[in-house]
C-alpha cells in the first residue's frame, strides 16, 4: 500500500516498444503483496479469483494476467518471474506462458521494492492463449532492438523459427525428490512420455539432481536483506502482512556481502553441474510440472520448487495445457504414502481434498526458443 501513490511519468521501456509494434493495452491487472507469492492477495483490491473455479487460486505473482488469460479477457499479458509468476498464473488457467532467460527482454522502467538484488534477477515476459503468441510477443519486442535502450540486455537479434533437431532427446522428470506430484500431473506426464515415444522421439527419465539444494540458495538469494526492504514497506503504511507475505519471508535471513558472495558462487557452480548433467545424458529438453498439482485453494500455494529451479539455473521454460481433464476415478491419491519430508506431507495431504478442474484442449505448435 505504501507504493499506491507511485505513478509512472512515462510507460517502461517493454510497455513504449509493444506500442509501437501495435499493441493495444486494456487493463492493468492484480498482483500480490510483496509480489512474492504464487497466488493473487493483497490489502488494495482484494483476491483475484481463478476463472475456472472461483474456489482456486490463479497463481501468482502475475495472477491478475493470469485470470485475464483464463477468461480470454485478451490475447496476451505481461508478467514478471522471478520464481514462477509467470509459469503458475499461466499453469492454473490453462494458458501458455514463457519465463525467458535473464538479459533478454527490457525492465528498464519497472518499480518494486526489491529494484538492487541481482543474485536472483526477475524477468518480463509474455502469457498468452497459444505458443504462437509467446512468439509474436517476443518477435515483436527483440525485432526492434531494445538493447540499444536497455544496456543491460544481450544484443541478440530475434533468430525466428528453428528447425527442431532430428534427434532430440527429451527427459521426463517426474519428480523433484522433494515433494511428489499429485496423481493428475503424474498421469500427463506419463501420458506424455507415451506421446512422444509414439512419434518417434527419444525420451529418457530424468532424475532430479540436487533440487533440495537448489531451493536452499534460491530462497537464500531472494531476501539478503532479511525481508528488509518489505518490512518497510509494510510499515509505511501500517497495513497488515499477509500469510503468504509471511510464508515467503519465512525462508528470508539477514546475510553479509561475504555470505552473498559465497551463495553467488554455489549459484554459478549449481548451473554448471545441471549443464554439464544434461549435456552427458544427452538431453535438449526437460518436462516437468510447473506445479505438483493441477490447481489450488486460494492462499495454499506454497510449495515453489518446479518454478524456482529453473531461475536458479536461469533457463528459458515454457508452460502449457496438457489437454487433460482431472479424474478422480483415475487420479486416485495413494493410500499409505510415506512422505519424503514435512512439504512432502503437507502437500499430500492437501492432494486429498483436491478439487476437479476442468481443463480445455488448445493446440500446439512445434518451435524452439532461443
């Protein structure tokens, strides 16, 4: 609340390019608290609601684009990610979404209470209703240079369509080995896997590597400064914190410049080993789940591991519907299951009393992102 008064002398960078490529602009969407959560909550306009089931979450922090994709209140939105707000919004409301790597798309212009850390840097990109918008999104925004503005951008030109090798080889990881998807996410995965098997394509298992270490330097990274910075935000205007405010800064320590260098450093040599894994294994792509379940109660997104290890390792990832519906025939919750870990059974038990969510088909297109 306290950053309600801030209003923009002239639109982000991001914003001034898609003008120009002939975007037209709508709305301006809801986004949590803080903007470290993976649902919609804050004290100014309230819950944003998921447009399949007014019970669930839409994700988060870029809900509000989320929910506006869901409804098919337009084509495409903008979220920001810095561990999964784009990837989960999109998840939860059977849209596309594209987490591109660092340096890639302009934020010059963007406000947050966190502008300075950059152990763990958010981007900007699009959701949309097809693969195919993710594309023109992004065509349309590198085609006109933005790091001629942007210093901080990689002056790489948009290389347009790729043809896809003959031999790719994706890996399917059906687990992170901290907390075990629900039975719906395993039954597309597995279905999945079958798919591409069918049409040829060379699918080995992926075996998680370190994932519970990974979560243990991110969620160090996100606030060196002990949650500082939104502490005082909060107290500026007195407004109450949130739960999922105080789930995320739960995980928030007060570290030295030394500290941070040390995590800087487990960062770059983490990156190296997952590279160096993929490439001995012969993998071009990981599928994986953006989230253990299809869906969520409001406020009970807790779990951010899926999302997260991909803005560890900095790697460009891409969400979309699987054409699935959930089957409680089908998706039958394990009896007797051991959980690995506290989440672990926190989220099993959250499987229990799911919720059926219906998702639509929408067709897919075969490209390659760089």
């Amino acid at each position: 609340m306290s950053q309600i008064g801030n209003v923009a002398k002239e639109d982000a960078l991001l914003v001034q390019l898609l003008k120009k490529a002939g975007a037209v602009f709508t709305v301006r969407t809801n986004q949590p608290q803080s903007l470290m959560h993976l649902d919609c909550e804050n004290n100014i306009t309230g819950n944003t609601l998921n447009p399949n089931h007014l019970k669930l979450s839409p994700g988060g922090s870029s809900g509000g684009e989320g929910a506006s994709m869901g409804f098919k209140c337009a084509v495409l939105g903008v979220g920001t990610d810095i561990g999964g707000s784009i990837r989960a919004p999109a998840a939860f409301n059977n849209s596309y979404g594209l987490r591109p790597t660092t340096l890639r798309n302009p934020t010059l212009g963007l406000h947050g209470v966190l502008g300075g850390q950059e152990s763990i840097k958010g981007v900007i990109g699009p959701l949309g209703q097809s693969i195919d918008d993710l594309w023109l999104f992004q065509q349309a925004l590198i085609d006109q240079n933005p790091h001629d503005i942007d210093t901080t951008l990689a002056p790489l030109p948009w290389k347009g369509e790729l043809d896809t090798p003959k031999n790719i080889t994706v890996g399917i990881m059906m687990t992170d080995g901290v907390v075990k998807p629900h039975p719906p996410i395993l039954r597309a995965l597995e279905t999945a896997k079958s798919k591409l098997q069918a049409a040829g394509v060379n699918v080995v298992d992926w075996e998680n590597y370190k994932h519970d270490h990974a979560w243990n330097i991110v969620s160090a990274l996100y606030f060196p400064d002990g949650g500082k910075r939104i502490l005082d935000a909060l107290a500026d205007s007195g407004e109450p914190m949130l739960p999922l405010t105080q789930h995320a800064l739960n995980y928030s320590k007060a570290i030295s410049i030394s500290e941070n260098w040390d995590l800087n450093v487990m960062r770059e040599t983490y990156r190296r080993e997952y590279h160096a894994l993929m490439k001995e294994k012969g993998v071009d792509v990981i599928l994986c789940p953006a989230y253990v379940g299809a869906g969520v109660k409001q406020h009970g997104a807790k779990y951010w591991g899926y999302t997260s290890l991909w803005n560890i390792l900095d790697q460009p990832a891409v969400v979309f519907p699987t054409g699935m519906d959930v089957d409680k025939s089908l998706d039958v919750v394990e009896e007797g299951y051991s959980p690995l870990n506290a989440k672990d059974k926190e989220e099993h038990e959250a499987c229990k009393s799911h919720l059926v969510i219906t998702l639509r088909m929408y067709p897919d297109t075969n490209r390659t992102f760089r």
